[in-house]
C-alpha cells in the first residue's frame, strides 16, 4: 500500500464529491493501488469515485479491479454508461469480463457499442478458455513493409494511446499474414528513411491461436519476449500476447499443477483461498479423498487376510506402516519431479525408457539404504521381540529388509511411469495426484511385504 | 526447433571454415535457438563457431548457452579472449558466470578487464543468492531531470545498444537517488521540448537490493511492469530487474516450493532433472526418506501395541490403514492450499485465526461425510465380520465413524497450521513437507483410532 488514505476518508470524498482530491489520487497512486482502495468500498461507492476520473484513467483502474467487482458495478450502470466503459477497457479484459456477466445483461450492453467493438468481444469471446486465443489482446501494432523508419515511428506515436504496447510492431501483408517484426528500439536505432522491410526479423516466434495459454506463456518466457503473435489457421495475425500475461498464465498453471498433484478439484484460481467459502474448498476437496478413502478399504482387506501370519510374528506389524508410508513418499517424489520436468518442457513423452532408467538407479540406491538400515533395525533392536520357536531373528531382517527395497523401486518406478504414460496419452501429467500414488501402493506394498515374509520365513 | 541444420553440418561448417554459412545461421535464427544448437557440440568446437560470429552477437548466443557450457569454453580460452568475452556480456548474466568459475580463474582473467568492469562484476556478485541484488543487472537508463523529452530521446538513442532495455528510463538526481521514471512511450508522446520531470511518473515502485528475489518478481507481475528499479539503503538507484527475470525467479520459487512439498531437497534448480544424476537425485531425495522412515516405526509400534484388540476385533484392521492414508490426504490438501496462498501473498501469517476457522468448516463437512459413509459401510456391509460375543456392528460403526472423523479434522487442522506457524516463526512455510505431515498424521491416526476404539467397545 503506498497511500495512507483509508476507506473512510474515501467515502467522506465520494460523499461530499471532493473531485480534486479524488483526482489527486487518482492520478498519484498506480492504477494497481488505486483499484486496491476502490476494493474495499461498495460496488455504487466504487463507481462514484470512479465517475471522479478521466474516462482513460476510470478505464484503467476499472480494469485492475477484482472480476466479480468489475461485474457488480457494471449491473449498477444503464446500457450506455456501461457500453462506454467497455468501450474504454483493454480488449482482453473487456472480452473477460463480457463472458462473466449474465446473457441478458450480455444482450442489453451489445447494441449500445460500436460494431468495431461489438464485433472485437464477439471474436475474443469465441476461444476455448485455456488457449492462446481465450488470452490473447487485439490491441496491437501492425506496419506494412515499405514505410520508412521515421514514418513508422510517426504511426506508431499516434496509435500508442490506443495500443497495448508500441514496443513491438508487427510487419503484415495485405492479408495481415505476419512478414515479420520490428522493435520501437531498432526503429529508433534505424537511419530515418530505411525501409521497415530492411530492419525487421523475418523470423517471427508466434503461437497458433488454438493452442495452449501454457506453450504460448512458455515461449515468451523462453526466448524473453516483450510480447508474442498469435496467428490463425490462415497465418494471419490476429493477436498478440503481452508479458504479463505470461506471468499471470505461469503462476495460474502452477497453481493447478500443484492442486492437482494433491488430487484438489476446482477451478484452480490464483488467490482464491480467502474468498472461496468452506463449501466451496469441501466440494473441491471432497471428491477424491472419499475415492481414495474406499480404495483404502482394500488395504485393510489385505491387512485382515493376513492377521494370522501378524500374530504368530507380532514383530511384522511394527513395520508394516512404515513400509507403506516409504513407498508412497519414494512414489510422491518420483511422480512430483517427473510431473515438473514434463511441465518444464524438459522431457518429453517420449523420453520415457531415459526417465525408467535414472529413476531405477535412483530406486537401487534408496532400496540398498533402507533394506540395509531395517535389516539392522531388526538384528540389533530386535532381540526384545516374541518369535516363534524355531525362527531367527536374521530371517525377519531379510524378510524386512528385502520387502521394503522392493517396495522403494516399484513405488519410484510406479510415480515416475504414471505421469509419463498420462502424458503419452495426451492428459495433463499432473492429474496423477501424490495421493491416489500413495493409495496404490499402500496396496501394492502391502502384498510384496507379506509375500515376502511368507517367502523367507517358509510359510 | 526452428532450424533444420543438424550438428554434424555443423561440424563440417565449422571444420572448413565457413564463415558465410555460419554467419548466416547466427543472423536468421534467435539467439536462444543458436545456442540450442551449439549446445549440440564441444566446448572447443562451439567456440570455433561463435568465432565467426561479431562480437555483439557472440556475446549474446554465448549469454544463452547453458552456465556449465559457458564455464567450459571460458575454460579453454586465454586471458584476454576471456576478458573480451566478458566484457560483452550483459552484466547479470556476466555475474553469474563469473561467480560459478574457480577462483584461480577469476584472479587471472580480473586483470585483463577495464576497471569500470571489473567493478561492475565485483559489485553485482557480492549480493547473496536469492536476493534482489544478485539478479539485478547494472545495464539501464537514467535521466536527469531537467533534459528535454526531445534530449531525452536522443540519450535513449545513444545508449541503446549498450542498455538491457531503453523502454523505461529511470530520473535522479546527482546522488542518484530515484526522482521518478519516464517510459519511452511517456516520452514519444510528449511535446519535444517538454521537461522531463513534468513528464515522469514520480511514484515509482522499487524493491531493496536486499530483499528477497520473489518479493521483485511479485511486483513486476502486481503492477505488469517491464523493469522494476533496485535501490540500496541509501535510496540510491543500483540496478534494474527486467521482466524475463520475474518470469524465471517465479518458475524457480514455484520449482523449490514444489519439491520441498514432496520433501525433496537439493538446489530446486529448474530443468535440471535430466541432467543430474542417479546419485545426485539419491542425495536429493534420501535424507527425508530415511528419516521418515524412522518416525514411521512409531506407527509400527503403535499397531503392535493394540495387536490385542485388533485380533479380538478383526473388523478393526480393514479401516486402519484408510484411516491412516485419509489423514495424510486431508492434512496434505490443506497444507498444500495454505502454503500456495502464503506464496501467492494472498495471506498473511497474522491471518492464522481466519485460515484455521475456514479449515475447521472444511474439515468438519469432510469428517461427516466420511465419518457417515464409513458408518454406513460398517452396517451394510459388515455382517460377514466376526464379533466377540456380545458386541452389536453398531459399536464397531460408531467407533470407526468418529476415529475417521476426528482424524480428518486433526489432520486438516495440522496441515494449515504447520506451514501459518512456519511463516510465522520467519521460515519458508513450504519446509512442512507432505510426506512428514502424512508420517505424523498416521501416529495421531493410529492413537485416535485405537483409543475411540476402546472407548467404544468399552475395554
């Protein structure tokens, strides 16, 4: 917060129509901050010190309020007030907050705007929400190849007030189909009467408008993009994609990634914790922990089957948990790095055996450590423990001991195939959530572990 | 993978010499995708074709090189090329090599550097990894107050090639203390004779050099800047961090956060899973494992101890180990939602009262649910069980029903307060790893199940 003016003051403000002041703040603070203010008051209140503002600045600050906020205030307002606002509002915000409003509001707004406008929301509400389309703005640069350096310095001086950012320009045919790019920085660099054709890079990085928000945020991030072109299946440019919207794509996707990997539904929104209602978190947390919860019911089956071979060797049940605690941490952080590495673009589906293959290493190495520690555990603090005549201590160890490796191995080959084969599949990696893993191979480790008892002790 | 030429092309090139072809390939392709390629072959032959390239462009395909590459080539070059490679390197970029390569080398190639650069390298490696300081890069523009936009324009031009970005200028004053920032835009727009200092913006949002590296990044994505301004104690402007930074320092954070979940430890460095070994994933990953597994032995004892009880009511050991999976799932859930939000700086940790009383009316409305469907299970479905006689199915439903409960709302109550506390005490709430959270909540299961049990069936 970089302003100490409080919600009270800002009411007296509103309330007394002090425009000077509101100005005043309107045009000192950041338009974030600014919106931060307005957060805390009602959405007529909002809308009043907003009324305050020039029609720029009101857009501005609008546009960096919550969504639901924004939709609150736009019901208060009659169709022309509110298709003025729209009007005034960043096209990829607008066409947002268009979607999230009721129909009939939807239908009363639409006439009231210019068909330029209208026709602008109609297209960027038409994209399948997580693609590049669904995020992509239409306010951006174009020049055409033979006009000067200085001449497109000119254009672009007078399109910035409309124009995400002037700082790249994107060179188009007369069929808008993308010949290349040019920044603000080589146009200034450029002698005044070279050719835009002579200065800019043919080669465009760009993003199909189809394709996932995900690819389009990670090439801006790869190759430091100030923004990206999204273009048609014609190749024509019908958007860009500006860097902070990369931001908020990645910081959105690692939300989901990591929800999911605890097997949490819902929408996966950024800072929503606060605002969703316990309801809410219940129905998105609900659904897999009662799965997961009856599934559970057949590790205990396997536990029950083998009650007898627990009471005859009261010793096993001491490490029966622990045995299937270690194989779903070893699976969870197996299936957590892969599940990265795959998000990351660092491997690919089809890098699946080199991905087995380090995986099993790493799995050697971990079932040697543990088998060797248990197998100590048991020979050396095991001596206070109840065995049937005739037994040894030592067989229990191996029995152990060699339980849990191979338990450690299946579990970190299980978590590291999973999301490979999901993935193969064409579904998100992440949907192989840490909890369904630790499920499956509680049961899975619980039938190694017994097997293996049996096998040692010749039962 | 935008070029088709492949490295033994490469090689050929490279082995004959040819300049033109080589040329050709630096010019056309990105500098990202260039050392792509060139990641393809040795240290010693990718020198040999950066040779062809000019300097600016070397400097630039070589900044794009992984940092281990560029340590080899550095490696194999003598003193003075080593200088003069430096010396084109954008000065973070340039810091972190530096400070990666063996000490030895460092003395020798210091010397042959110029002053201002040997300064520069001295002053942007002194601040500690993870702070604002050591990303921050010393490449940006300032202004003085009393230039003309016109003048102003001009300097821009002038520094250009030299400067990480001329978009954003910063103004100070002779101390260099921050006055203000203009944008390039701001100053296109103006009159050409207008002051800069009625142009500029005079709040400017900046970060301290010592603080951490998330903190810079949030606010570039809060206020969607391009460049956020480093300043010291002093107030005085150090240095800038550029967009494409925040993107990589929220793609790292969200990486450590991650695996620390999983309980993964190591350097959290991104796309690194391929490249480190069996071994040093091994090391990553076994400390938690082993002594998780150690805790886990507690459960171990646990069950032995009520072994008992368990085989005079063999119906107990089917629920016990859903019971225990279903605490960690809870309490994981939790944690997880809760150490996102703390990350997202959504909450606070004063916010501890609120998030535990959401927590609460989540984990209740999961404990019913579960606590009925297991009662239910327990009527239904446990005729065939065999009972002590004088024991009703229902007493066993009751217990079962409410351990699960209280179980789920312990563990959900846990999860969100291990990581509040954590921040609280000053620490990264991300530490409270799952797999420990999952290992702690099987003890406090398996004691609430046992004793509800006894309760109940009134041992």
């Amino acid at each position: 917060m970089q302003n100490p003016l409080l919600a009270p003051e800002l009411r007296e403000f509103i309330k007394d129509g002090k425009t000077v002041e509101l100005r005043s703040l309107f045009e000192s603070g950041h338009p974030v901050v600014v919106a931060e203010f307005l957060s805390a008051l009602s959405p007529e209140e909002a809308w009043k010190a907003l009324q305050h503002a020039d029609p720029v600045q009101r857009a501005e600050i609008f546009s960096n309020l919550e969504q639901d906020l924004q939709a609150e205030i736009l019901a208060t307002l009659d169709r022309n007030e509110a298709a003025r606002l729209l009007s005034d509002m960043p096209p990829d915000d607008r066409a947002d907050l268009f979607k999230s409003i009721p129909e009939d509001k939807q239908e009363e707004i639409l006439p009231a705007m210019a068909q330029a406008e209208r026709e602008d929301i109609r297209r960027l509400s038409a994209y399948e929400e997580g693609t590049a389309g669904a995020v992509m703005t239409s306010d951006y640069a174009t020049l055409t190849p033979d006009l000067t350096a200085a001449q497109a310095i000119e254009q672009l001086r007078r399109e910035a007030p409309n124009t995400e950012t002037i700082y790249y320009a994107y060179v188009v045919d007369p069929k808008r189909r993308l010949l290349g790019f040019v920044s603000l920085k080589d146009l200034i660099l450029a002698r005044p009467n070279q050719k835009v054709k002579d200065i800019m890079h043919p080669e465009v990085i760009s993003v199909r408008v189809d394709e996932d928000q995900e690819t389009a945020a990670r090439k801006i991030q790869k190759y430091d993009l100030l923004a990206l072109p999204v273009i048609n299946g014609g190749d024509a440019l019908v958007g860009i994609i500006t860097h902070d919207d990369a931001i908020d794509i990645i910081t959105q996707e690692q939300t989901e990634d990591m929800e999911k990997l605890m097997a949490i539904g819902g929408a996966h929104e950024v800072s929503t914790y606060m605002k969703t209602s316990a309801w809410g978190h219940f129905r998105n947390r609900c659904g897999w922990i009662v799965i997961l919860a009856m599934i559970g019911l057949i590790s205990g089956a396997i536990v029950q089957r083998y009650e007898a071979l627990i009471l005859q060797f009261a010793i096993l049940a001491t490490f029966m948990p622990m045995l299937a605690d270690t194989g779903g941490n070893t699976g969870s952080q197996s299936a957590t790095l892969v599940v990265r590495a795959l998000a990351m673009g660092e491997i690919r589906p089809a890098d699946i055996f080199k991905v087995l293959r380090k995986e099993f290493g790493v799995a050697v190495l971990l079932a040697l450590v543990l088998g060797v520690l248990t197998f100590g555990r048991v020979i050396f603090f095991g001596h206070g423990e109840a065995l049937p005549p005739g037994y040894q201590l030592a067989q229990i160890g191996w029995a152990v001991g060699i339980a849990l490796g191979i338990q450690v191995i299946t579990s970190t080959i299980i978590g590291a195939l999973l999301p490979m084969v999901t993935a193969k599949l064409g579904y998100d990696p992440a949907v192989v959530a840490s909890p369904a893993l630790t499920t499956v191979v509680d049961i899975t480790g619980l039938l190694i572990y017994f097997s293996t008892a049996k096998v040692f002790l010749g039962i």
